[in-house]
C-alpha cells in the first residue's frame, strides 16, 4: 500500500544523506505493517477524519495517511536516543510538503500535549514503551477523543520476558536485566544510541494498563490478540525485520508456521503476549 510513495523518498534519502538509507529501510518496513494493523480502524472513518498520530519518528506513516485524504497531526517531541531518526523525519516531511498537505507537527513531549481541535482518531505504534508516563499520556489523548473515540497503540509488553529493541531475555525488572546484561546492552550498535533508548523505556505491561483506565471511569480498555500472528510472520516474509531479529527466533517461527501453531497465537492471552494491541475508548 505504501510502495509508491517509499521508492522516490528512498531515492532522495540516498542522495542526500546515505547514511540513512539502511535506517529508511527499517522504518519503510514498520511504516507498511503500521498501515495494515490501521486498516480496520481506519475503514470506519470518513476520509477527511482528523487523525492523531503519538510519537511521528520517520513521518512515513504520517505521509502516507496525509496522501490518503486524512488531517494528521503528529506528536514527535524527537528525544534522546533518536538523532538519525530525526533528520530522516526532516528528508520525509519536507518531500510531504511538496506533493500533499503535509502533516501537522506538534513538537512537544506526548505527556505535555494539549488539543487545540479533537481528533476523531489516534494511534501510536511502538511510542508507548518510551514516554516519561504512559497514564499522562493515554490522558491528554482521550481528552482530544470525543466520546466513543478511540486510542490505539501498538507496543511492547514487558511482562513477557523479551526486551525487542535489543533482543534480550529480560529478568523480571528493568534494574536486575540493566545489571545482569549492561555489558551486552552497553555492546549493541543497532540502536545507534543503546544508552539513550535503553534509559527511554518504561517497562509498560498489559495489567498496568489495565490499572490506568480502571483508575480513569471515562475509559475502556480492550487488547486484540490476533496482531501477534501477524508480526510474527513479519519475520518470514519481511527480511529487514528478520534480520533484526535473532536466527533462532526466526527458526521457531517458521517451524510454527509449517506446523500451523502459529495461528493458535491468537488464543494466548493478551497479558503474556509479547506484544500489546491496545485499544483504549473515551465512554
């Protein structure tokens, strides 16, 4: 869906800063599965709906909704650990500028976020596990939500024990696994900033969510289970995903495939699911 557009910006991307093509590459691949996870959301608005999207990074996504007719508003604060991330932002929202009506940039942190205009939608896709304080944050974006909006977003569930952007068992807490594996933290290159987005996430889980709108009577949260076969296919049929992620990983999800487990993943309970697909309405 989003192939047309990404070849001219890739283009560009190589032409004027090279050194961010491989990361172009990465973010295409999460822009293109961003895009499907939207799709049913996105069907029940009428085109010209106003979207919020939480934490804008590349603006691929962004872009891509903006050619499609929606307002898009995006909340991209650009903090520590994402220095290349933002220029390639800057190549993304400049070539947006020149072929459609470009989408709206909030520059603040999500937390300190305030709606000049509701918003008939927001989403978010792995932001959560980096804000300061994901109740704030669900906050001020349910307050933008008229009544029967909708929050979505997409992110790690630490519960699990498997830190993603560093491909980590993880032990129990943030402290204990920061103790245990600094050194292989410390060691990865394919953050580009390990320290910056390791001291980023919050260790967000499905039950404190929970806690978070049980605290908050104006919301309803509901987590959809079924997203954890399809990111997990991601590793068979998208090689750039796969080659972040670790060779046995990828093994163990082919052999589920071929054995059809893989479509059993659906029935896992969202709480011990590696993945959270949450989606929070304003009642």
């Amino acid at each position: 869906m989003t192939g047309d557009f990404l070849a001219p910006i890739r283009q560009r991307v190589v032409a004027d800063a090279p050194q961010l093509a491989s990361l172009f590459d990465v973010m295409a691949g999460e822009a293109r599965f961003a895009r499907w996870w939207l799709t049913d959301e996105l069907e029940l608005l009428p085109r010209n709906a106003s979207v919020l999207e939480v934490g804008g990074g590349s603006f691929l996504l962004a872009y891509q909704l903006a050619r499609e007719g929606y307002s898009i508003t995006s909340i991209e604060p650009m903090g520590t650990g994402f220095d290349e991330l933002g220029q390639l932002g800057q190549i993304v929202l400049e070539a947006a500028g020149r072929e459609c009506s470009p989408p709206r940039v909030v520059r603040c942190r999500a937390e300190d976020f305030t709606a000049t205009d509701p918003v008939d939608f927001a989403f978010s896709v792995n932001v959560m596990e980096h804000v300061d304080s994901p109740e704030a944050v669900i906050c001020r974006v349910a307050e933008a939500l008229p009544k029967g909006g909708a929050y979505r977003f997409l992110c790690p569930n630490y519960l699990f024990p498997y830190e993603p952007h560093f491909n980590l068992p993880t032990l129990g807490t943030k402290k204990l696994t920061e103790r245990m594996l600094r050194a292989r933290i410390m060691a990865d290159t394919r953050t580009g900033d390990p320290v910056g987005v390791w001291n980023s996430l919050n260790w967000i889980t499905v039950p404190s969510v929970r806690r978070i709108a049980a605290k908050h009577p104006s919301l309803a949260v509901d987590f959809r289970r079924g997203t954890l076969e399809a990111m997990l296919e991601r590793s068979i049929h998208d090689p750039e995903f796969a080659r972040r992620r670790s060779p046995w990983m990828v093994s163990l999800v082919r052999a589920m495939k071929a054995t059809g487990v893989l479509r059993c993943t659906s029935l896992v309970p969202a709480t011990i699911q590696p993945i959270m697909d949450a989606r929070i309405k304003r009642v």
